[in-house]
C-alpha cells in the first residue's frame, strides 16, 4: 500500500510551477479523434487521469510521440469502442462518444464511472446527441451509437453540464447546419476547448456565455495547442498558504479563472499580490469564518469545495459550507473529523465549527479533491498524518509531494 506521511506544523514559503489543466486536456486529447494526422499538445500534465485517456486513445488506434509537445497521430484510428476497463476508472472517458460519431458516425462507449462524488448521469449527452440525429441504444452497460449524418439542432440543458457541453460541442463541428447550446457550461476549460477547435477549423460562438452557437464544417485541421495553467491546483496551492500562514507565489495563472477563490479567501483574512504571470499568496495571522456555496462557473468551483472546508477547521468561528453541484461530496467530513475537526452535515450544508488546531492521524482518500484536503490538513496539524488511497490524488496533481517539499513540507510517499 502506498500511502503519503506529512509532518504538519511547517508555514509554507517560496515558489510553485503550476501545470497544464488535467479538465483541459482530457477533452482536447479526445478531439484529437475528429481528424486525421499529427497533433501537437503542448503543456500536458504528468497525471493518472492522462495516462487513461493516452491508453483509451491507444486502445482505439492512436500513437504518439512522448514529450514536449505531446505528438498524437490519429490517421491509424481504427476502432470506435472504448471498454469499460478503461472507463470505469475515469469518466471523462465518455467525451469520446461526441468525436468517434463525428468523424465515424459510430460509437461504442460504456457507461463510466471516476470519482464517487454524485450520480453525474450522461443522460444530457446522449439525449442531445439523439437531436443531433444519432440513433442510440443501451446494451450490456455500453451506449451504442450510429448515425447516417449529424445535423444540427437546438439543444436545451436541463442543468449545465460540462462534459455534455463539450461532448456535443464536438459531435456538431462537423454536424451540418447550425447547432445551439442553451444553459451550456461556461467552465474555462470548455472555452479552451472551443478555442482550440476553431484553432482547428471549426465555426463556434459564443463560448463563455450560455448559448453557444456551432456552424457545422465538412472538415478540421490537426491541432497545435497549448493547455492552459490547472485553475484548481493553482487555488489548492494558494489555499495552502492560507491554512498553514504562509507565503506562496504561484506561476502562471490566469486571473480571472481564480477570482471566485480569491474573493473567498481574501474574505478569510489572506492578501495577494497579482503580477502578470504570477500571483502571490499570504496567510493572516488569524484564519477568519467565512460561509461558501458551490455553484457552476462562475460561481465557486465545486473542486475547492473541500480544500476550503479544510482550511475553515481551523478558522476563528463558524463557517457554512454549501454544496450545490454534487449531491454526494462530502465524504471527506468523517475523514477530517479523524484529525480533530467539528463538522456536521445535514443534506448538502455543512457546519464548520472552527478549533485551535487539528492533530494528525490515518486518513483515507475517498476521491480527487477530497485527498487535496487531507493534504492540506496535514500541512496544518500537529503531529504525522498518514493519507492511504492516494492514487485519487495523483489523477489531479502533478508532483505534489516534490512540489510541497520545495515549499518547505516535511511530506514523503512510502511503500509497504
């Protein structure tokens, strides 16, 4: 069992290289599969998560040239059929759906499955692809999918969604006509992707807003695109200068993708200093209560969720914590409550009752987001903190322990 040991207590200092965004690049790996050639991706993260996607890309004919750039040659794609070995440890996996029935007008995708944090059904995928005119059917836990031609429509999300909003986004750049996504996802990394699909060709409005309009094209070019900096491990790493009264300077970042986190943590009694390619974060002495509720970009991101709620055990008073996105993230609670934290939930609000300080103890890592808080807790505590199951932080964060080292954290992994 690998586990991750930290020795709290330590205020963090100095200098952080944020990567590549992981919720970037694994929709740009799949429109890769929307045209043949070579593709160059630049900035790709070092994670777990990209690992799967470059195995799925492989399974159905793709090859590449590692390092920087990425090269991904997918005029070898041969099979339109991404298993569920595959998909079940990764549910970004379902964006593939959207490119093979584009270029191939056929797809065999299995349900998916990732991070236990909510249902997230792709109902919305499936149902806005069958207004694209894709025929589809559910067998043996696989989505089945066919379709003569796309044509577009006019699609309305019940709630937005951000894999639907891209997974469609990519069927209809070579559906003909025109389609329309209302209530779409306004995400930054949905903008980036349709950045990067005109980039390639393709005819898209209106991203960032909630309407997105798509004029369908006969054809696209291979990309050559550079991912744009991880906006949730950049906030990771300014929260914990927060949670452990330190000074971190963060490079690069893009400031309006942090804005809702840093409205929140300014709130919480934190100074930043902003530079054009650098932010620069500093703890207060005292960590003040603040209240936070989830919500779809441009509210605050649901993935800060816990690392927030981390930081507000040890803030001076009482802070509600609100979650609106997914309706079962808050398996870190019993986990943070093991190193000392007064925390009680009642449906999707949870009270935080701020202490003095947190000890250290065994911990268990339940999904991506939840293990950052653990990490952050441990920075924190006093004492060792032993975090198991820290496979869910190596789909998100690139380097973490080395990261965290040269900051000045007493953090190793062992084995054993």
């Amino acid at each position: 069992m690998v586990r991750i040991v930290i020795e709290g207590g330590q205020p963090l200092q100095g200098r952080v290289q944020i990567a590549g965004a992981k919720n970037a690049a694994l929709p740009l790996l799949a429109a890769t599969l929307l045209t043949g050639g070579v593709h160059r991706l630049h900035n790709v993260p070092l994670l777990r998560d990209i690992r799967t996607a470059k195995t799925l890309l492989y399974h159905l004919g793709a090859t590449f040239e590692e390092g920087e750039p990425l090269f991904i040659h997918t005029d070898t794609v041969d099979s339109f059929e991404a298993p569920y070995d595959l998909v079940k440890t990764m549910r970004a996996s379902v964006l593939v759906l959207g490119p093979l029935l584009a270029r191939f007008k056929r797809a065999r995708v299995s349900l998916p499955g990732g991070c236990a944090i909510g249902a997230r059904p792709i109902n919305f995928h499936l149902s806005g692809l069958e207004r694209l005119g894709v025929d589809i059917e559910l067998k043996h836990g696989y989505v089945e999918a066919v379709t003569k031609r796309l044509v577009g429509n006019h699609i309305y999300f019940d709630i937005p969604t951000v894999t639907g909003t891209e997974n469609l986004m990519m069927a209809a750049v070579l559906a003909e006509g025109q389609t329309v996504l209302e209530n779409a996802a306004r995400e930054p990394e949905v903008v980036e992707l349709a950045r990067c699909l005109n980039e390639m060709g393709a005819c898209i409005r209106g991203m960032g807003t909630a309407a997105i309009t798509i004029e369908g094209v006969s054809q696209l070019r291979p990309m050559d695109h550079t991912i744009m900096p991880d906006r949730i491990e950049a906030a990771t790493y300014l929260t914990a200068a927060g949670i452990t009264k330190g000074n971190i300077t963060v490079t690069p970042y893009i400031p309006e993708h942090l804005e809702p986190v840093i409205h929140k943590l300014e709130q919480a009694g934190m100074r930043f200093e902003l530079g054009d390619q650098h932010i620069r974060a500093l703890g207060g002495e005292v960590i003040r209560n603040i209240d936070v509720t989830t919500n779809p970009h441009p509210g605050f991101p649901t993935d800060m969720q816990a690392q927030i709620m981390a930081m507000m055990c040890l803030a001076d008073g009482q802070s509600i914590i609100t979650e609106k996105v997914f309706e079962n993230r808050f398996m870190h609670v019993s986990e943070l409550r093991r190193m000392g934290a007064n925390i009680s939930t009642e449906g999707n609000t949870a009270i935080v009752r701020g202490r003095s300080k947190l000890q250290g103890a065994p911990v268990m890592a339940t999904d991506l987001r939840a293990s950052a808080s653990l990490v952050l807790a441990g920075l924190a505590a006093e004492g060792s903190t032993e975090i198991s199951r820290v496979y869910h932080l190596d789909r998100g964060y690139q380097k973490i322990e080395e990261k965290l080292r040269g900051l000045g954290a007493r953090i190793k992994r062992v084995k054993g």
